[in-house]
C-alpha cells in the first residue's frame, strides 16, 4: 500500500479462550493485560512510553481462537515496532504485584458488560449456539477471575504463548522483503508447542427469558449457517445483506421503520473455523415484543419469496465501498489478511473478493438458502414477559 504514510500489523497468537481451564474463565484475557505489563527491558511504564514514542495506535484482546495484538503506526515505526511485540509476546515480566490490579480491572470490564442487557442476552445466545466451550464468553467469569494465581498466569503462557500456527500480517507502506527479515530477526528462533483442534459446535435450538422488571424487551435469536471457509459463504452473506446491511435492508425498513416496532433490528454472519451461524438482535417495547419476534422472523424465513435483482445490486454498492475504504487503512487490511490466512488458509486479495461478490446472482442466493433454510432457533429473551415463540421457527421453549 505504497500510496499511505503508516504501516500497521495483526499478531494472533493460538491462546484464545477455549484454551482455558473450564474453571478459570477470564483466564486468557488476564494472560493477554500481564504480558503487556513490562518485557524485556522494558518495565510497565517504560513500555507504554516506548509505545506512545513510535506513535503506536494499538490494541489487544481475545477472542475464540487467539490472543491478538494490533498495531498501526507511521511506516518508519514498523521495525520497532515488531522488535518490541517480539518482546511483549517472548519476553513478558508477567509482574506478580500487578496480578490485583489485572484481575480488579478484568472484574469491573465484566461487571460492566453484564449490567448491558444487549450484551447479556447475546452473550447467552452465543452459549446456546456453540455450546459450552465455543461459546464461553471473551470476558470470562467473576468466579473465574477471582480463582487466577500467578502460577494458572505463568502456566497459560508457557503452554499457549509459541510460534506454532501464530499469524503476523502486515500492511501499508512497506518493503516486502525487509518486513520478512525483520519479522524472522525477531521471532524466527520463536518455540513451538502444541496446538488442540478447536471442537466442533454442540449447540441446539432452545429458547431461555431472562425476567427483568425493564421498560425494553431484548430479542437475540441465532441460526446455523455456514462458515467463511465454506464455497457457498458469500450466497449468505449476500442474503444476508439484503435482509440487514444498512438502512434500505429488509428488517430495517420492514419492521423498524415500516412497522415502527422497535427502536433497532440487525442479523450479521458470525464465522469459527469451524462452524457458523447468523446472529440477530432486537430492541423494543414489551408491548411490541411478540409482534417484533414474529415479524423479523417471517421476514428471513421469506426472503426468497420477492427477492429483487435491485436488492442485491445495492448490497453489492455497499460492500465493495467497504472495501475501498479499507485500501485506505493499513490496519484494516492486516486484521483481514490475518483473518483469511486463519480461515481459508490464505489472504484473499481485493480484486479477487470484488470478483467474487460481482458473480453473485439471484440464483446463487435462491440456491443456498433453499438448501439451508433457517430453522432450529436459538432464542434469547429479557423483559418482564416471556414470548411465545412462532411454530415455523422448529424451537424448543423451555
């Protein structure tokens, strides 16, 4: 990306949360705040001021899979840059006198989300969907949390924290060449260790209500789809863009605004390597709720009943100029490239993603949700009522 002035890179690391001890949840995301707290020669305070010196915009987190670090920066910053994520990644202090401070942080970060009804609902809608280790939440338990020892710190990293399977992308405006001897200079006598498949889904189709005395209903609902990797992907992911992809999409203008039954709607494709599905959300009133349930779920289920030529043509105008948006972002180009390179085993290039979304047709569209209707609903309620869920979903209410 020789035009731009910054490089960035995206470092995924096999340490992410299905990793963790069914017991210590939150685990990973400890891990991941310790090992930045001073490395190499580096103490906590003068890591942050190394950062800010090489005008670093950075930023970490896990995830399912892995533990991921990103990094954007002016291009003359990038060499030492990767010198100093070699640090923090091999070299990590892991200070035992900031264990407390790490774990009070990881607390009150998810006593703040559970206090987010949306966050609740969906959190548990992932549950259901996955099942109980691909669906364990990215901020852990306070039971979990509370349980760290420096020892499960000091344990998790040796065992998670090697080159094995590890991705580092970069993009912007680098020499390819050099970035591949710099990037072999500092981790390239890295240790390997073990990687563990990640298990295969163990969801069903359930229906649980949360009871809360709210003025608001929330609505998660999920369904199987197929994963990035999978051919048919973009026969989805074309779908469901015309149902839920900005403000002319179905549910948008069919049950927000049409209808005026809640205050937002939105469905998006979520991918593991191994499975996937599509994940939906709804806000509303409880006197609206059983009406906004019933109209959103018609609505996917519908799709192919009027679907237009022009429908997809504005899908298609969207997404390419996400796209070109991202040719103007180092650090969205390497996140993407470390994603592909995770899931389809390679980075799949601009024009040829613009290729593939140009071919689609109706047709395509017709074909796989004809083969994969949605059906077997996980559905997630919290209100002061619970909903009755509609006999086409398939759902099983308990």
């Amino acid at each position: 990306m020789s035009w731009l002035r910054t490089a960035a890179f995206s470092l995924n690391l096999h340490a992410g949360v299905y990793r963790e001890p069914a017991h210590l949840g939150g685990l990973s995301g400890m891990v991941c705040e310790m090992i930045q707290r001073g490395a190499g020669q580096y103490s906590s305070r003068d890591l942050v001021a190394a950062q800010d010196n090489l005008g670093i915009d950075r930023n970490s987190g896990v995830s399912t899979s892995f533990v991921s670090f990103g990094a954007a920066m002016p291009s003359e910053s990038l060499k030492a840059a990767i010198s100093l994520y070699a640090d923090i990644t091999r070299n990590p202090h892991l200070p035992q006198d900031q264990l407390d401070d790490a774990r009070m942080m990881a607390v009150q970060e998810l006593r703040a989300m559970e206090d987010e009804p949306t966050h609740r609902v969906m959190r548990r809608l992932r549950e259901l969907h996955y099942g109980d280790v691909l669906g364990r939440s990215n901020y852990g338990t306070e039971t979990g949390i509370q349980d760290i020892t420096q020892e499960d710190v000091r344990d998790f990293y040796q065992t998670n924290y090697h080159a094995t399977g590890g991705v580092l992308s970069i993009a912007g405006k680098v020499d390819a060449a050099e970035v591949v001897d710099w990037a072999e200079a500092a981790f390239g006598d890295w240790k390997t260790g073990e990687l563990q498949d990640l298990p295969c889904p163990a969801g069903s189709a359930k229906y649980e209500h949360f009871e809360s005395a709210s003025s608001q209903t929330h609505i998660g609902f999920a369904f199987d789809a197929v994963p990035y990797s999978h051919p048919d992907y973009f026969k989805l992911r074309a779908g469901m863009g015309i149902l839920s992809d900005g403000m002319s999409s179905r549910l948008f203008d069919r049950v927000r605004e049409k209808r005026g039954l809640c205050y937002t709607v939105t469905a998006s494709c979520h991918s593991l390597k191994n499975g996937g599905g599509v994940f939906g959300y709804a806000g509303t009133t409880p006197e609206r709720a059983q009406e906004t349930l019933n109209v959103t779920l018609h609505e996917i289920e519908r799709l192919l009943e009027d679907i237009e030529t022009s429908e997809l043509e504005r899908w298609k105008v969207r997404i390419e100029s996400g796209l070109i948006m991202e040719q103007e972002s180092s650090a969205s180009r390497a996140s993407s490239m470390a994603s592909d390179f995770y899931q389809i085993g390679r980075p799949m290039t601009t024009v040829e993603l613009e290729t593939v979304i140009e071919s689609l047709e109706l047709d395509d569209i017709r074909e796989y949700w004809s083969a994969n209707p949605p059906k077997d609903y996980r559905i997630v309620t919290l209100g002061p009522n619970p909903l009755t869920i509609p006999e086409s979903s398939e759902s099983t209410a308990v």
